[in-house]
C-alpha cells in the first residue's frame, strides 16, 4: 500500500468538499432536492454525478470512491428490501472510464473490504440491489469496522427510518491526516460518515468512525461533521437546523459478516 504525502491532502481533502452545485440530477434523493456543496472548485473536474434508482452518487476520479452516497430512506422500501436475500455482484461503474473509476483488481488481497456507503440492506428489489454494487458505491473499509460497528450504525438508521417513515441519509468518506494509504489505484479513507435527517422532527444526525477496528463513534450535529470535514452537506437547512440534533438509539455492535 501507498502512502500519500501531506502535500497532496489538501487536494484529497478537498475531494471530501463537493461541487458547488446547488441542484443535480437525481434530486429525489436529496433534502429539498438539493446535493452537497462542493466548495474547492479544482475538484469540480474530478467529480461524476451518477444516479440509481433509489440512491445517489458522487463520484471522485481523484480518490476513486464516492464522496457521498444519498439515499431517501422509507418504511415501505425498507420493508421490501427484509424479503430479499444478498446476492453479490462486485462490479466496476460502467459510466465511468477505466481511467476514473475502481477495479475489483484494486481491492483483490489488499486486506479492506468493499464497504457500501448506500447499503444493500436499503435495496427493495433485485435492480436497485444490483446497483448498489457498483464499485462508485464503494470505499476500502476495514473489515472489524464494517461487519460489527458499522452494521450496528446501519441497523440503527433503519430502525429510525421505520419509526420516522423515512430519512434523508448521506454516507461517505473522509480523507484526514498527514498521510492517506492506497489500495491500487483507490484512497483508502481515515473516517467514514453518516448523516440522517428527519423532516418530520426537522432534525438531524451524524455518525463519525475511524476506519479501524473500534466499537467507538461520535455521535454529532450536522453542523459539527460540517465543521470538521469542510463540506455543506445539507444546504438548504439554517444554521439553526443544523444544530437541532435527532435523538437515535445507542449502536450495538453486529455479529452480522458485514455490512448490508
């Protein structure tokens, strides 16, 4: 595995801050039809706007990952999705060149599982199951991380969605210190993210882990993860908004094989 040198985080960094483009293509996936803010417009070059049926991606040929995936997360879809079985289906993004996009070479033996940042276990049918294993979807996880703490953070969101009816949710990378490994050609992330937004509270949330084995996370105000990663993530919240936080369950670590 590489290591990439301070000098090129700013950039790395700057692909977790995305473009400064108010409204995308698939705006049904976002709160109030509006995506995140990209605010270093040299990345702007580097990023792919793809959508899926129920799920949203922006996708960075800089790091080879998504930035965020973007779900909107309901009862109804939730429950369709408990009557599928997994079926895996690895596979590179077809829209993306080879030139922008992860391999599966790029993860062979190199220790990091495949961890969706829009989980399978969100699918309500076969396609969108499909989808949600494109390598866009993709960021090299630690294996401890995914299969306990992060199923357990996953777990946690559904059982919110149900409750609430749906949730607007955000996951993705973050790039953070003075030197990031690669896997190929792929960023291998320092924390991993996620946001869930209730518009029937008017309130959010955000998980923040270190990609290591750990049962510790951060539980945060949208305005703190904001802050600490440099990124609007909800635009068309006030201030005010952001600092309301949504009360979710305690994470219980899961003795699941991975992440869904």
């Amino acid at each position: 595995m590489g290591l990439i040198h301070r000098s090129v985080l700013a950039v790395l960094l700057a692909a977790g801050v995305c473009a400064s483009v108010a409204a995308g293509n698939c705006p049904a996936h976002y709160v109030d039809g509006r995506m995140p803010e990209i605010q270093n417009k040299r990345m702007q070059a580097g990023t792919t706007e793809l959508c899926y049926d129920v799920f949203g991606v922006m996708h960075s040929s800089i790091t080879r990952t998504p930035l965020w995936s973007a779900e909107r997360l309901t009862a109804e879809n939730l429950a369709a999705a408990k009557t599928l079985s997994r079926e895996n289906s690895f596979h590179p993004e077809p829209r993306l060149p080879a030139s922008a996009r992860a391999e599966l070479a790029d993860y062979a033996r190199s220790g990091f599982d495949r961890g969706h940042m829009a989980p399978n276990g969100d699918m309500p049918d076969r396609n969108s199951q499909h989808q949600s294993f494109t390598l866009a979807n993709m960021v090299p996880q630690d294996g401890e991380n995914n299969r306990h703490l992060w199923a357990g953070i996953e777990a946690v969101v559904r059982k919110q969605a149900i409750k609430e009816g749906e949730l607007y949710v955000l996951t993705g990378p973050v790039f953070l210190g003075s030197s990031l490994r690669k896997i190929g050609n792929v960023l291998v992330p320092s924390h991993l993210y996620k946001v869930v937004y209730s518009p029937r509270q008017k309130a959010g949330a955000a998980f923040l882990v270190e990609n290591r084995p750990t049962s510790e996370y951060e539980l945060l105000s949208i305005a703190q993860l904001e802050a600490r990663i440099a990124l609007n993530l909800l635009p068309s919240l006030s201030a005010a908004q952001k600092e309301t936080v949504l009360r979710l369950p305690n994470v219980k670590l899961r003795k699941s094989k991975g992440g869904k």
